[in-house]
C-alpha cells in the first residue's frame, strides 16, 4: 500500500535545486557588483563637476574686486596628482610643460593650448574647464599645483581683468 519515493528521484532533485541556487547567487553577486562600480562611478563624476564649479566660482568671485586676495579651499578628487592652469593668450612652446623627455611634460595639456580649456587635472589632462582670462605669476605661461591631501596651495589675486594665480606656504 504504501509506496516509497525512489532516492535517485530525490538526490537529482536536490541537485537541480542547489544548481538553481547557485546560478541565482552569482546573478545577485553580478548584479550588485555592477550596481556598486555604477555608484562610484558616478560619486566620481560629482567630485569632478563639484570640483570644477568650485574652482570656476573662486575665479568668477573674485575678478571684478581689483587687489583682492583669495585662497580657495578646494577638495580635489583622488585619482589627479597635480592641477596645471595655463596662461590666456600664451604659447606652450618651449616650455617644459611641451618639451618631450621633462618631469613637467604634459602631451594632452601641450595639445590643447591655446584653446578654450586652460584648466587641466593630471595625470592625464582630459578634464579640463575653463575659468576665464587669467595670468601667472612670475610671467611664466603655466603653474601647476601638486595634490596634497587632495588639496592645492592655490591664491587669486584680482587684476580688474583677470585673475593671477600662484602658490603659497
């Protein structure tokens, strides 16, 4: 009367469930090392744009004050060694931002010289902006900042027209 369940029936049973189970682990495992990687990529992203209007907005604020100072608190992005800015109307030639073989040499920066970008985050100078007509001091065509705790020792220094830039202690 009482019929007993076959063992095999039983033992492939449980191996379809655990092979079941281990696809859906590795699913969800897949799934959310993808959804983490999205969400520093994008907290990246807000660093950079937070960075660059940041900067833009030392820049804006204080050109039109005629002799005012400004030391910017800035919180550069982890992935960027330096921050290099060139100088409005100059040329990189020559310089050892442009010179093939120097520790300043810079190919992505030297390239883009003399265009509407005169802000560069390094290592590689891809993101660049613009902060608008500025010079630097010492009469050189560039200045670049080394990151230090994600900060740079950067001073502004209103001329009416443009903005200085340089370094200080």
């Amino acid at each position: 009367m009482f019929r007993r369940k076959s063992r095999k029936a039983q033992i492939v049973g449980q191996v379809f469930i655990y092979a079941i189970s281990i696809i859906m682990i590795t699913l969800i495992l897949a799934y959310g090392y993808k959804a983490i990687k999205d969400f520093s990529k994008r907290g990246e992203e807000v660093a950079l744009i937070t960075l660059k209007s940041s900067v833009q907005n030392a820049f804006r604020g204080i050109l039109s004050d005629y002799g005012t100072i400004k030391r910017p608190d800035l919180d550069i992005p982890g992935n960027y060694k330096k921050v290099c800015f060139i100088e409005s109307g100059s040329s990189g030639v020559g310089t050892p931002l442009c010179m093939a073989g120097t520790t300043d040499y810079e190919p992505l920066v030297c390239s883009a010289w003399g265009g509407r970008d005169n802000a560069f985050l390094i290592p590689d100078g891809s993101d660049a902006f613009n902060v608008g007509e500025i010079t630097i001091e010492g009469g050189v065509p560039y200045a670049c900042f080394d990151v230090v705790n994600n900060k740079i020792n950067l001073q502004l220094k209103s001329l009416g027209d443009k903005v200085e830039i340089s370094t200080y202690e």
